[in-house]
C-alpha cells in the first residue's frame, strides 16, 4: 500500500515576506522584533504593517527565502529591507514620548498631536469626513477609537506635568497670571499660568491650570481651586511672589481670598483708561462719523472706485480705509490716522452728488471741527498705541518696565498743553486719572517695597530708577541692600551650621559628670570657659558685619555698572542675556534679580493663546468637556524640543 505523503503548508500571503511564524499561534516581524498572535487570519499582521512601516509595499513579490532562526521554519524577506525603510517611531515634539509611551502607535500619537497643536476636538476621529479623508491618504488606514486618543493624551499630560513638577522644584520663587476668558457659547474659563526664570536665566511661563467657572460660584470656590492647583503642583505658598490679575474678579480674590500680593496687568489698566478718555461726548461723536464714512467708502463699490480715482489724482498714498472694531481700541487709532491721511479722498468722495443721494450726504456730512478733533485725537493715542505695542511686543514683559511706562505717559505724554483743545485737554485727564490711580498713588513708604519698582531697579535698563524722587530711591536701595543682607546671612548661617565648631568646648570626665556642681573647676578654668564666649559673640558680630559691608559693596558696584549696547545697535538690551553674563560678578543679587523679574507686567501671557487662537473652543469644541479643555491647553503649552 503506498504511503500517502503530506505536503508542507505554503503561507501565501504577502506578509509572510516580512514575518517569520513562532510557536504558539504567534508571529514575528522581522523589522522591529515585534511578536503578534496570528492564528486564522493575518489581519493584525496587515495592520502592524501599515500603522508601524507604511513604507511597506504589501503588493510587492518576494524575492529570496531565509530560515527563521527562533522556529526553525522559513520566512520570505526581501533583500536589504532595513535599508529602504526607516524603522525608527517618527520624531515627536515631546522630548521623552517614545520612551514613555512606545507601546502606542505613531497613527494614533500624530493624531493627538494635531490636537495639541491645532486645539481640535478629539471627537473628529467620528467625523464622517475626516475618515473619508483619511481613506483617500491611506485606504488600508484604521483609526484609532477616541477612547485610545484620550488615553495618549492622559498619559501624554501626565508624563509633562510631572516634568513641570520637577522643573518648578529648582526655582526658589514663581509668580502667576489668572484671567477669566469665554469660548464660543460663552462659557466661562480661568487660566492660570505660572512664571519663572530657570538656572539658565531662561525666561519660562506654562499654562499650569484651566477652570470652567459657573456663574454660581462664589469667590471663595475659584480661590479653593486655586489653592488645590497650588497644591496639586507642589508649589509651596512661600515661594509665590506675585500674582498678575486683570479682571475685577480676579482682583478680589487674590486680595481678600488668597492673600497673595498682587498686580494690575498693565495692558488691560491701559484699555480702560483709553476707553474711559474716547467715551468724551465729543470725541465718541467725531469717532461714529468716521467709522460711518469709513463703513460706507469700504462697502460701496461704487464708492471704493471713486475712493482710489481721487487717490491717484490727489497724488496720496494708496492705502485703503481701515474700519474700526468696538473691542479694540487701537483699531480706533488706526482707523483715525488712516482718515486723517486720506482726508481730501474721503471728503471728494462723500461730497460727489453722482455716488451719494442726498439722504446719504446728509447722514455722512462732517464739519471742519470734526477733521480737526481726528487729527488732534490721533496724534493723542499716538504713544498710548506705542506703549501697547512695546508690552505685547516684548519677549519677556517684565513688571519692571510698568513704572517707568507709566510715569513717562503721565508726566510727559498724557500732560496736556496749551496747544490742546477742551476736548484732548479732557482726554489726557481722564487717561492719566487711571493710570495714576492703579500705579502712582503709592505712599513713599510703599513704594520701595513695591514689586514692580524693586523689578526696575534689577532691570539694568531701568536701574537707575530716574522716574523716582531722589528720597524714594534711597528708600527702595535701602529695601533692597536689606534683602540682599538676609540673602547672604542665610547663606552663611546654612554654611557654618555644616561645618565643625572652630572653639570646642573642653570635654567633662566621669568625675565632673557625677559629681556636678561639687567638682572644682577652679578659677583659672572658669575664666578660659568665660572667655572662650566672649570670643564667640565677638567672632559672630564681625562676621555679620562683614557680610553687611559684603552686601553693600556687590550692590553699589552693581549700581556703578556702565550698561551699553552693542556698537551700531538698534535693539533693546536683554535684561535676562544681561544677567546670564554678569551673575558671577553679582552672585547674591543675582537671585533676587531672578526672582523680582519673573513677576509678569501683564497678562498677555496666559492671555494671547486665546486672543490669537480666537475663541479656541467654538462650535462642536465647544462639547468638549473641562478636563479635556485643560489637558489640551496644558499640552499645547508645551514648549517645542
């Protein structure tokens, strides 16, 4: 009887060219050493593939055959495979994501990044159209659930928070922004930031925290979460210095609430004061002509033709009419000296009976003591929009520039003249009424111990300190001289308690100790032991005093340092470049320099994300839910590796 011979299984799919089969219904990829369970089906072997090598091409033919050494059994491979195919996970933002998470995939990693990046909502994995997308780039793509995405960006907050708990463990000091902002359906947020220079004199400030607020909640719950963030973050309230709030609310809580010092953001003292001086009846009247005429030059195409006809004839610049937004004041500004620019275009154009009905010219006629309070009032906002642009223009906007601004607006700019009408007479006022209330109405014992003024004199552009009285200066270089002694008296009592007793005392015996006060010491060794005392206060008192004289002779050099720019140099100095240069010359003024320019002038900071963002959660963002909200926006702060 023959013998029936059984034929050895050929694997047929076009995986096996990259697997290798192992014992126990499992399989090997002989790329990244990877082992998957494959017992009927090589769909999770497919997957792999195109999640983790798309480079891969699964239409492709074998070409040789090699013997898998952990089974014994033969594998397809193609040739020089790991040289046409980058094995390696792709390169993240996150300093240390593939070592922390390196068992996810990189399809589901680079959709969390767009997340992060671009505040999307993680429910777009659903969208209809976005898999439609997706099927486009990659037929063979499978996303990922939004359970698994939401879990990445756990994981993802978690690994980065502890990383900011660590770094924050190095700073001696932080200070903090807080400001309230609404999304889309107008629900409300509070954001607080944290700010902090790290032993590189490197500027840092992170998004720490995001809060829905309910308009039920009183102050005494927004400063108990405040506090729980505080604590959550490890940051001892000792070491907070300063809190930097805009709003009213927040003003009241960290006053009466949390009882840190606080801050005026400057950039939001100088809306209110501007808004305060355009809301002058005459002035907000001169302001609704123009926008109207502006309103109706720009959406008339008629009238836009005729606009830039009487341009080119007048021989003016050919820059179109900017309209106003009512949020933003420096739009008005913006809006009046293009006016005041292109005056004899508009007045052609709202003068021509062929473009305007006579309803219309009636509705958009201007007189010449309007053209005038356009000029005058344009050339008035002129350094209000320049001290603007300065605070969000700066890399780093230190409360050590607040001072010195807003004295230079009050003293100089916002005094008014005789030039000056009634009406930009009453607007200086009224803006330096503000300003002067929120930063000037300080009693001269205050003000040396005030943050900002202490900040300018450790800001070697402001050191000097010129914008005080000549008693006020000595005053805050006393208050500082007094910091520094107890910077460099704590130093050196940490130090000596480390160290040996330089005098010990002479040691008892067995006798002295059992006998006590019957032991005779005899005269000559109670006057040694006497002795030995005096000599001790005496060492200490010339220790103190030569730290004091040590203290004072580092700040008055400090004050006698010659501060240049770069020859040719159009740029302002930096303050913390400065400092990393020059802090072993001024070792303990140093660390008060890093603490006192950390506290921020403003809260343009935690703020710009969503002014420039917009409003970051509108429409379907709008459903995320809090914690999402504030991972995302803790994640999105991350600053790039």
């Amino acid at each position: 009887m023959a013998t029936k011979t059984t034929k050895k299984r050929r694997f047929k799919s076009v995986v096996w060219h990259y697997f290798c089969k192992l014992d126990g219904g499992k399989a090997k990829c002989n790329i990244c050493g990877a082992e998957l369970v494959s017992l009927n089906s090589t769909s999770s072997l497919r997957n792999h593939l195109s999640y983790l090598h798309p480079a891969i091409n699964l239409n492709g033919t074998p070409a040789t055959s090699s013997l898998c050494a952990s089974s014994g059994k033969f594998s397809y491979h193609y040739p020089s495979i790991t040289e046409d195919i980058d094995c390696t996970l792709p390169e993240n933002r996150f300093s240390d994501l593939n070592a922390k998470l390196d068992e996810l995939t990189s399809t589901i990693k680079s959709f969390v990044e767009l997340c992060i990046v671009d505040l999307t909502p993680i429910s777009l994995l659903n969208g209809k159209g976005f898999k439609s997308f997706c099927r486009k780039l990659n037929p063979t793509c499978k996303l990922p659930s939004v359970k698994s995405a939401k879990d990445i960006l756990e994981k993802l907050y978690n690994a980065n928070k502890q990383d900011l708990i660590d770094c924050l463990k190095n700073g001696e000091h932080v200070s903090f922004t807080t400001d309230a902002w609404s999304n889309f359906t107008n629900e409300k947020y509070l954001t607080l930031s944290v700010h902090f220079i790290d032993e590189y004199w490197n500027y840092q400030n992170r998004v720490l925290y995001t809060y829905e607020v309910k308009d039920q909640h009183p102050r005494k719950d927004i400063a108990t979460e405040i506090n729980d963030v505080l604590v959550n973050f490890k940051i001892s309230c000792l070491n907070i210095d300063c809190i930097t709030v805009a709003s009213k609310l927040n003003v009241d809580v960290c006053s009466s609430e949390l009882g840190y010092p606080m801050i005026k953001c400057i950039g939001h003292t100088l809306k209110q004061s501007v808004m305060a001086g355009l809301s002058i009846q005459t002035i907000h009247k001169t302001i609704e002509s123009i926008r109207q005429i502006v309103s109706y030059i720009c959406n008339s195409e008629v009238a836009t033709t005729a606009f830039k006809e009487e341009q080119r004839h007048l021989n003016l610049p050919t820059h179109p009419l900017i309209e106003s937004s009512l949020t933003q004041w420096d739009s008005v500004y913006f809006m009046l000296s293009r006016a005041s620019e292109q005056q004899l275009a508009i007045l052609s154009v709202i003068q021509n009976d062929s473009i305007l009905s006579s309803e219309e010219s009636v509705r958009l006629e201007i007189s010449e003591k309007d053209w005038k309070v356009v000029e005058e009032i344009s050339i008035a906002l002129e350094p209000l929009h320049l001290a603007s642009t300065v605070i969000c223009a700066e890399s780093y906007p230190f409360s050590s520039m607040v001072y010195p601004l807003v004295k230079g607006l009050v003293t100089i700019h916002m005094k008014p003249t005789e030039k000056d009408s009634i009406d930009i007479k009453e607007f200086k006022r009224k803006v330096s009424s503000i300003l002067s209330s929120q930063y000037l109405t300080i009693s001269d014992n205050e003000i040396c111990i005030n943050p900002w003024v202490i900040a300018s004199a450790l800001d070697p552009r402001y050191k000097q300190i010129k914008f005080l009285e000549e008693e006020q200066r000595e005053q805050t270089w006393n208050h500082v001289l007094g910091m520094l002694t107890e910077i460099k008296l704590k130093h050196a009592t940490d130090s000596s308690s480390n160290l040996e007793p330089r005098a010990k005392r002479q040691k008892s015996s067995a006798m002295q100790f059992l006998l006590g006060d019957f032991y005779d010491l005899g005269e000559q060794s109670s006057a040694s032991t006497e002795a030995m005392f005096k000599q001790e206060s005496v060492d200490y008192e010339t220790a103190e005093e030569t730290i004091i004289d040590e203290a004072r002779q580092e700040l008055e050099s400090y004050k006698l340092e010659k501060v240049v720019l770069n020859a040719g140099s159009t740029e302002s100095l930096n303050s913390l470049q400065w400092w990393k240069s020059h802090f072993k010359r001024y070792p303990t003024l140093s660390k008060l320099a890093k603490r006192f320019l950390a506290i921020p002038g403003t809260a343009v900071p935690s703020e710009r994300m969503f002014s420039v963002e917009g409003n970051a959660f509108h429409q379907k963002r709008a459903a995320l839910d809090p914690d999402t909200v504030d991972k995302l926006l803790f994640m999105h702060d991350v600053p790039r590796k």
